[in-house]
C-alpha cells in the first residue's frame, strides 16, 4: 500500500512490491516484444518518447514483453530491476495496461509532448501484478447537446486510455443535434447538426434565458472510421448510441415524416425531456433500420445502444393513428409500442451478431430478450434486469453523472444535478446490493457520464471530468476495499500528470476563478 502511494498509481494496481534499486531509461534502452503486442509497444514508444527522447530500438531486450498465458484477460505483471523491465501478460490488452503503469511510474514531465529537462529518466524497482475488476470500464460522452470536435475526442481517449478505462459510449444523437454523417439521409447532418442558439442556465430555475449564438458540428463517416481505430489502439471500444424513439427532434427537424404529426420544428435549443417522439410507421422502423446498417458498418462494437430513455408518450397517446397501430400490432398501450420498438432493433441486431444496449426504460413494456440494460436514475433497474437475467452497467446519476456539479459552492460552472464530490464518486459501488452472486455476474461493469447541456467547451468538459473521472477509475480496475486517504494522496502524485498534460482539472481547493457559471454571463437580455 506504501509503495502504491509512493508511486501514485491510479487506477491502484492489486499488488505493488517495492524493491531495492532503480532502473533508468536511456536513449540506447532496448524493447522486444512478441508481434502479438505491437500496438502496446507502438504506444509505449509514441508515449515514452516524446518527452525523454528514448524511442526504445528493437535491438536489445532491456525492456521486454513477453505472453504468460497463465495470466487472465486483461492481467499483467510488471517487473522492474536495476538492468531491465519484465511485462508479462497472456493478452495484448494486458500489455497495453502494463505499459500505462509503466509510464506512471516515470516522473510527471514524462507525460509532456516534447524534451523540457534532461532527466535523468529514472524508476523505482518495483514489481506489480494487476488487472480488472470489470471488463466494462466506460464513460459516456455527450456529443449532441454540445458537439465536441474530433481533436477533442481523440484526447479523451488518450485520457480514459491513462485510466484503463475501454469502453467509450458516444451519445450522437439527441433532441439538440444529431452527430453522425448517414450517406442515405444528408438532412439528418445538414439540419440536423446545428440549432440557432441555446438556452442557457437550468429550465428548473427561474432565470433562464437564450444566448444567440448558432451552435453544431458532426462526425463525418471518416471521422468516425479513425475515433473508432484510435480507440481500438488503446483497447477502448467506442459504442455509439443513436436515441430512439424518444430524444429524436433533431432528427425529426431533418426529415418531418419521421414525428407524430409530420409538422415541422427545429432543432431543440432548450434543455430538458422534450415531447416530441418519433412515430411508429414500418416506414419510420425502416428508415432506422437504413441508418443502423450504417452504423454498423462504421462501428464494430458488440454492443449498440439505441437509447429509450425519458420518451414522453403524450403524442402517442393523443394520436389517432399511433392508435390505430398500437390496436392492429396487438399491442396493449403505448409501453408496450415502446417495447415493440426497442425489440424490433433488438432482432435486427442479433440479426447482424450485435447486441442491444438500452437506458433502463426499456424495462417499461417488457423486456427485449437480448437487451442489455443500463441503470441510470439509480441502482433498481439494474436490481431487476440481472434478477431477469440480462446483463447491466450501472451509472447511477447520484454516483456517476459528471455533468453534477462536485459542490455547491455558487461558481460551480455546472448548472444541473446535486452535488458529486470526489469523495462520493470514489465510494461508488458497482454492484447494486441484495444481488446474488449470479446475478451479480450479470453486472458488466459502470460507465460515468459526461452530459454537456451545460458543457459547452473543453475547458468546462475538463473541469466536469477530471478529478473525478480519476476517482472513478478505480472503481471499476481496482478491487473492492476503498481508502479515500490513500486515494488523495496518490492524486496528489497524479494531478501534475494531469498539468504536464495540460487538463485543466477542478482544484481541490474550489472552482478556478474564471470558470463561473455560464448563465452569469454571455445572457442576452432580448431573450
Ligand atoms: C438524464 S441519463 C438523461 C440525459 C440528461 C441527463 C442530465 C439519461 C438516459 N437521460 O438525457 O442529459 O439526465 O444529467
């Protein structure tokens, strides 16, 4: 445990042995690795090297890989001695973690982007021994409510790769704008993409107002192509999320046929759960259908998510025709059309070897029989999927939301949610109680959750991520026992990573100055 300290490690590894003596890099230090692992020591080289001018030559083994197949997935043991590094894994997922811990060990300037110092690049002897507690390690970014630019994304990725995180959910479609380039439906990007302004301040709160800027971005399909390959370089799988039948407007402003009443409306600019819905014509079903197969094709992920949260069915309820479908497909009420919704895409999806992902509102008409179910307004959904025997993450929004502001100091940027402390976070518990331990297999792992109603630049995402996002971590790598006092005291070892890396993270002491809350400012009193 001392020794963790010492070194800062975070996520903390399972076992950290401190030994006598130091090892130091040097511009003719060697690596050799099986061919197995060529993405790990491709990393390890671009991450090392930068900084320390050591590009690690193939032709000597001071550092070297090698497959112990006894280790289990994801595992790895790292060994350093005065003359060399050991790293042994059986995968190359293993090895690609080892070689994050092995960059932590250096001291914090390793992780600049060009030489600042001469070193010397020198590191403890140490032997550790690692690996996951859950094989889903994920965060959710919001990329509909505020677009994120590509470089941006591709940081974030280097950043969950740092914290042995692996899956990244992207939420590419919403009410407020939809993200994803779809070859057969142009307008979805061409309308769909960018709203006239934005509200800004909290709709639950007196003074809200509008600012009167145009906002929007997406992804082309070559966008995506390379987010998915980065990430895929780093061991993160990027799951995509396009939100049906609710959380649709954006993609109904592009093309009216797909909403209740065919009539026009634009891209939400206003935040909370809107009522628009899409309807529940074959030709709308089919219309998805067209824009999963491009999905598909871009993202190879197991997993798809297709949403189903907050749809407010008010319009389906109302609607003659919504009823005459419910009637003619035998369906009881509007729940169960939701269910019959989500389970067509599940069919459709194990059709093409994937499967569902679904926020915990798709257990409201009954369950799809591949779905996989993510528990979000708390731990019960997950309670009653893995009892039904599906699978689950859990991101409960009290634990998990990062958008939550971390105090309730009144220069808090964010405006939505109570507060999350760092200390809470950390605390987080990824298996809900009172499960058996069967059905807590069924518990894949948690996701954290960026929503950007009220991030609307990176300075902000940062501010909103990270510590927290670093506390996170930790409960999904690291075994069960918590030490909050042992975790601070590794962050505090960890935030000048952080810094070298340029992360501008909330300062355990309170809100940086100039990070106000947006609705103090930029407000257009026209509006
Ligand atoms: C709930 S979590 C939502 C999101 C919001 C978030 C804000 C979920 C499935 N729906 O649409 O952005 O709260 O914290």
């Amino acid at each position: 445990m001392a020794s963790a300290s010492r070194h800062a490690l975070i996520p903390k590894p399972a076992l950290v042995h401190e030994e006598e003596g130091a090892f130091t890099l040097t511009p003719t230090t060697t690596l050799t690795a099986p061919p197995a692992f060529t993405r790990a020591t491709t990393w390890l080289r671009g991450a090392l090297g930068p900084a320390t001018g050591c590009w690690l030559p193939p032709t000597g083994s001071d550092i070297t890989f090698t497959q112990s197949p006894d280790l289990a997935r994801e595992a790895y043991r790292l060994v350093v001695h005065g003359s060399g590094v050991l790293i042994e894994s059986a995968d190359p997922a293993g090895a690609f973690y080892a070689a994050q811990t092995l960059r932590q060990l250096f001291a914090s300037p390793v992780y600049r982007t060009a030489v600042v110092g001469d070193g010397p690049w020198q590191i403890p002897a140490v032997t550790i021994e690692d690996a996951p507690r859950f094989g889903w390690r994920g965060l959710l970014i919001d990329v509909g409510r505020h677009f994120l630019p590509k470089a941006d994304l591709l940081r974030y990725i280097d950043l969950m790769a740092m914290h042995k995180l692996n899956v990244l959910h992207l939420h590419l479609t919403d009410d407020q704008g939809w993200r994803i380039e779809i070859k057969q439906y142009p307008r979805l990007t061409e309308v769909g993409a960018w709203r006239d302004r934005t509200m800004i301040g909290n709709p639950l709160r007196p003074h809200f107002t509008h600012d009167a800027r145009p906002h929007g971005g997406y992804y082309t399909q070559d966008d995506l192509r390379e987010l998915v390959a980065y990430a895929a370089d780093r061991y993160i799988t990027v799951v995509p999320e396009i939100d049906i039948p609710g959380h649709s407007q954006a993609a109904i402003a592009a093309y009216p046929h797909l909403g209740v009443n065919g009539s026009t409306l634009p891209v939400q600019t206003t935040w909370g759960v809107c009522e628009s819905i899409l309807n529940a014509e074959d030709s709308t079903v089919e219309f998805y259908e067209n824009v999963f197969d491009e999905v598909l094709e871009l993202f190879p992920s197991p997993y798809i998510c297709v949403g189903g949260d907050e749809c407010q069915k008010t319009q389906w309820r109302t609607d003659p025709r919504t009823q005459e479908l419910i009637r003619d497909r035998g369906l009881k009420n509007e729940d169960e059309l939701q269910s019959w919704f989500i389970r067509h895409f599940d069919t459709y999806l194990s059709k093409h070897g994937r499967r569902l992902l679904g926020w915990e509102e798709i257990l409201e008409g009954g369950l799809a029989e591949g779905a996989t179910v993510a528990s979000w307004s708390g731990m019960e959904a997950a309670v009653t999927a893995s009892k039904l025997g599906h699978n689950v993450v859990t991101c409960p929004m009290a634990h998990t939301y990062l958008d939550f502001p971390e105090s309730d100091h009144p220069d808090e940027p964010s405006a939505i949610g109570t507060p999350l402390p760092l200390e809470k976070i950390y605390a987080f518990e990824p298996i809900p109680e009172g499960l058996t331990e069967q059905q807590a297999a069924h518990v894949l792992g948690a996701q954290a959750c960026l929503w950007t109603e009220h991030i609307d630049n990176i300075r902000n995402l940062d501010y909103q991520a990270f510590p927290r996002l670093s506390a996170f971590s930790e409960t999904v790598w690291a075994t069960p026992e918590r030490d909050f006092t042992d975790f601070t005291a590794r962050l505090d070892g960890h935030l000048p990573r952080l810094d070298a890396i340029g992360v501008e993270y909330r300062p355990a002491g309170g809100p940086r100055p100039w990070q106000t809350r947006p609705d103090r400012h930029q407000a257009d009193p026209t509006t």
